[in-house]
C-alpha cells in the first residue's frame, strides 16, 4: 500500500580545531544524525493499516492514565525493511534498507469525502524515527522470495 517514501539523508556534527593561521580545521564528532522516515500509503478499506498505527502510537504513549503505558520500550522498537524495486520488473528489488530502533512519531489524519461520486483513494502520511539505517544492496533477489 505503500505510495511513496524517502530514503533518508544522513548528517555528521563537526567540531572547529582553530589554528594559528587564522582557519579552522574541521573535526567530525562521530555523532550521526538521521533525518526522519516519511511513508504515505492507501489507506485500506478497513482502516486496518492506519489503526494499526495509530494503536502503536497509543500504547507508547500516556495519553489517559499512566497505569496503561507502556515502559518496556525495546517491546515498541521494531527493525523495518524497505525494498526498492527495479523500474522495469517490479518483482526484483535494486535496495534493501534495514531501519533498526523504529518508532512512530507522527500520524496523519484521514479526511474523508461522501459529496464525490467517483472512488477516491484514501491516503495517509506515516513520520518514524529511528536509530539507524543500513544499506544492502547487494540484496537483489525476487522480492516474492524476500515476503
């Protein structure tokens, strides 16, 4: 269901060594930063996948009392995959991306439409954060075999 997706970019912090040159030398401070995980996807008929989330959101949460949430935070972090599939034969994948430490931060809402006839494709956004990612692309297989 998915519609679209970012691979997400990747920055390093820096430290300034000053000189007596009057420059500065660059230093990285090994800390990487990941820009967040957006999905969008079409909602299935159910709402099957959208509350899916939404419930996952819910129960890392405190939003009503404190003796429903959930601390056991490693339960909640998940590793997710995603497969980039080869434009010209859908069933072979170019990339695999292993996100590890997954969590949900953001949830769109669902507008919904009854004044048009036509079917309307309901789509959602779906924001993750995450520890990191890794790149696998020598992981070109039929993706049927991968599911």
């Amino acid at each position: 269901m998915c519609q679209r997706v970012n691979l997400p970019g990747i920055s390093i912090g820096e430290a300034q060594q000053p000189t007596t040159l009057g420059i500065t030398i660059p230093y990285a401070t090994l800390a990487a930063s990941f820009e967040p995980l957006k999905i969008e996807f079409i909602v299935d008929d159910d709402l099957g996948n959208w509350k899916s989330i939404y419930s996952w959101i819910r129960n890392i949460t405190n939003i009503e009392n404190d003796t429903e949430h959930n601390i056991e935070y490693q339960k909640w972090h998940i590793s997710a995959d995603l497969y980039v599939l080869d434009p010209v034969n859908c069933n072979q994948t170019n990339l695999k991306v292993t996100f590890k430490n997954v969590i949900p931060v953001n949830l769109s809402g669902i507008a919904f439409q009854s004044d048009n006839s036509d079917s309307n494709i309901v789509k959602a956004t779906a924001t993750f954060k995450y520890s990191y990612y890794k790149l696998h692309p020598d992981a070109t297989s039929n993706l049927l075999d991968s599911i």
